[in-house]
C-alpha cells in the first residue's frame, strides 16, 4: 500500500442556495463539504491523501443538494500528474 495525493478543483455553477458535495474513492468516503464561495470568481482546490493498494480505482464526486449539476470537478491530479476519474496505481 502507498500513500497517494489526489488533487481535484471543485467549481460552483450557477446556484442559488450553496450545494453540498461528497468526495469517494472506491466507493469510500473521504470528505463532505459545502460550497459557500461565489462561484463566478473561485473554486476549490481539494488535496486528498490516500493509502492505496496498486490497481485500478474510481474517484467519484457526488452533490447531494443544492441546483442541480452546480458542482463541477476539473484538473483531476494524481501525484501531480494529470489523471481523471478513474486512475491506476502501481
């Protein structure tokens, strides 16, 4: 098992009351937020450390209220390099 760094920006788009999210990774939950910034002028960028077994995995990012699809995700990063939803691990 090694430690992993997943870095993904969580956008917000076009909501009236703040959406809540969650964060996975295989189906795991790693965090649940809010987003309360104006979501015109900033995102969030989440840095999550995982322990992972080597293999294939799946980031997933759920909203569980709020406008719907006001949460997006973008430049999804494993290690610093560019990954996407679902990734592999050596």
């Amino acid at each position: 098992m090694k430690t992993y760094k997943i870095t993904v920006d969580i956008y917000g788009n076009n909501f009236e009351t703040q959406p809540r999210y969650r964060i996975f990774v295989d189906g795991n939950l790693l965090t649940e937020r809010d987003f309360i910034w104006h979501p015109k002028k900033i995102y969030i960028s989440e840095q999550i450390y995982v322990n992972l077994e080597p293999g294939g995995h799946c980031l997933s990012i759920e909203q569980i209220s709020g406008t719907p699809d006001s949460i997006i995700a973008r430049n999804i990063t494993l290690d610093d390099q560019p990954s996407s939803l679902h990734f592999v691990t050596s």
